[in-house]
C-alpha cells in the first residue's frame, strides 16, 4: 500500500513543480559541455548529426562536419549523447562478431565447393563444419583489429530542472529518486 502512496506522491510532485522548456534545458546542456566535445545529435527532422560541437547561440547549436559548420535548431533535437572515450573490450567483441561472421561464411562456401558428388546431408554436414572452422579461424584476426580500433562510448547529455528515476535502495529493494538543480 505505501508503494502506490509513494507513487501517487510522487506524481503529484512531478506535476506541480514548474519544468522550463525542454528546449531550453537542451540549450543549457549543450552550452554546458566543453568546446569540439564529439555529439550526436537526433530528432525526427534530423536523423542523426555527428561531430563536434561550437557554439550554441540563441536556439540553434552549431556542429563542425568537415571544414563547414552546421546549424541545427535545438527545438528539433530530442536526444543528445556526448562521446565518452572508447571501449576496447565492445570493439573486440564487434570484432571478434563480426570476423566470425565472415570466416564462416568463407569457410561455409569453401567446405561446400570441394564435395562434388555429394548428397544433401553430406552439403549441409560439410557447409556446418566448414561454417565452425572459418568462423573460429576468423574471429581471432576480428577480434585483434576490433580491439586496435574500439568503439566510442556514448553518454546521454543531461539536462537541466528536475529529473526522476528510480534508485537502488538498501536491501535491494528500488527506490524513487528526485535530482533538482540548484543554481
């Protein structure tokens, strides 16, 4: 009973404190990260922008692509991410999936090709075990360049105003958290 209390409670919180302009939290946020910071940038008129970030004037955030700087209105953004470095061990993975991949289907073709008189089992015994052989001889090499080249880590850009989520507790019990911005 005192979970549906909470939750009624917390509603009634959330719909009486006053929330600025989404976006002009997504302005704040923005301005807030350091310059040549690498975003990306989503909405529904824009798929997705890339690159690093220059100035935010007014209502519109300015992105390098290139040599050339790109406008984009902030009230058509509704998801930002900011590079956070790289994951080594994701790429590797990737890597590692993606030279599995390929690697069995090389080897698949290869083991297939060289039975000539052969039944259909006997092709679908040779294409798996060409498909197993490729793919592990292939994803040692994926693996390797996937963790030379890693792949970037990506952290939602947070906004300004209140925010409410749900927060680990003692005991393992969930918790509702509410985070105000002080100015």
């Amino acid at each position: 009973m005192s979970g549906h209390l909470a939750f009624a409670l917390l509603l009634l919180v959330a719909s009486v404190l006053p929330r600025p302009a989404m976006a002009q939290e997504m302005a704040r946020a923005l301005d807030a990260l350091p310059r040549n910071s690498v975003v990306r940038l989503r909405g529904p008129e824009l798929r997705r922008v890339q690159g690093p970030i220059g100035d935010v004037v007014g209502d519109t955030v300015f992105i390098r692509r290139g040599s050339r700087m790109v406008a984009v209105p902030i009230a058509g953004i509704t998801q930002a991410e900011v590079a956070a470095g790289r994951n080594l061990v994701r790429g590797m993975l990737k890597g590692a999936a993606i030279g599995a991949g390929v690697g069995g289907v090389i080897g698949a073709a290869l083991a297939t090709g060289q039975c000539d008189n052969c039944d259909r089992s006997q092709h679908a015994q040779f294409g798996a075990l060409g498909f197993g052989l490729g793919a592990t001889y292939f994803a040692l090499p994926g693996a390797l360049a996937g963790l030379v080249i890693g792949t970037k880590d990506w952290e939602p850009v947070r906004h300004d105003g209140y925010r409410v989520s749900l927060v680990q507790a003692a005991e393992g019990r969930m918790g509702i958290g509410i985070s105000l911005a002080v100015p």
